[in-house]
C-alpha cells in the first residue's frame, strides 16, 4: 500500500488553518495603551453586517461570518479560503469599563476600544502628617 507523504502535512495544516466546515481561529492583537484596552480581530473578507460582538459576565465574544458568492452565474473554481463562522471570546478582567466599548470595522480589521475602568486607574494617595509637621519613626 502507498501512502501520499503530503496527505499528514494537509491535516496537520487543515486543523491549524481551519477548513470550509470548520473555520480557522479568528486572528487577534490585545494590548493597553494609556487608558484604553485595544483587542483587533482580522476579518477579511467579512461583510460588516454580519459581525456580532457581545459582552455579557466580562465575556466579550465576536462572532463574524463569510460566505462564498452565490447566484446561477457562479461557478467555483477553486475554494481555498475559509468560509463560514468565526468565533472567538476574550475574558475581561473587571478594571475595564465595558458600557463604554466602542467598535469600529476598516479593511477587514475589526477594532474594540474599551477605556479602562476609573476605579482602576492609578491614583495618588494623599499622606496626612500628625502633629502639622514631619515625625521621626522610631524603632
């Protein structure tokens, strides 16, 4: 019996890549910035209309969708793209504001900006002097 020495390398590929029944992991950078938490999800392709983001218990979940063209004159050639649901979900930790999310979708980058919750936000404390003056510590 012979085996196809790329049959491993293409399921290997097709659970990393994702495949049309099953799609890939929808891509994403987070990082902070000052005030502000930044999560940017990649969705080429991605009509924005489908593009669902929810946050419910400090689960924030982005759900998009991309469809293949469809109609009586489309002919597939070839499909290499993954079509279908992405969805992926991000926990938020509790120092972040979340009514005040904001989301903005531009060539096929989806980008949330949450300010960072003001109870979190570092704070001087202000240290009172008893007696009016500085007191020497003794041990």
């Amino acid at each position: 019996m012979r085996t196809d020495p790329f049959r491993e390398i293409d399921r290997i590929a097709e659970q990393f890549f994702g495949t049309t029944s099953r799609p890939a992991v929808m891509h994403l950078d987070a990082y902070r910035d000052g005030d502000y938490f930044y999560a940017v999800f990649d969705l080429p392709g991605v009509d924005p209309e489908s593009i669902e983001c929810t946050v419910e218990r400090n689960v924030l979940t982005v759900r998009a969708e991309r469809r293949r063209p469809t109609g009586d004159g489309v002919e597939l050639v070839a499909a290499e793209r993954p079509m279908g649901i992405f969805t992926r979900q991000l926990l938020l930790g509790d120092t972040l504001d979340t009514e005040k999310l904001e989301a903005g979708y531009e060539a096929g980058v989806l980008t949330l900006r949450i300010p960072v919750a003001e109870r979190a936000k570092p704070r001087r404390v202000e240290i009172s002097v008893a007696g009016g003056g500085p007191r020497q510590i003794r041990s």
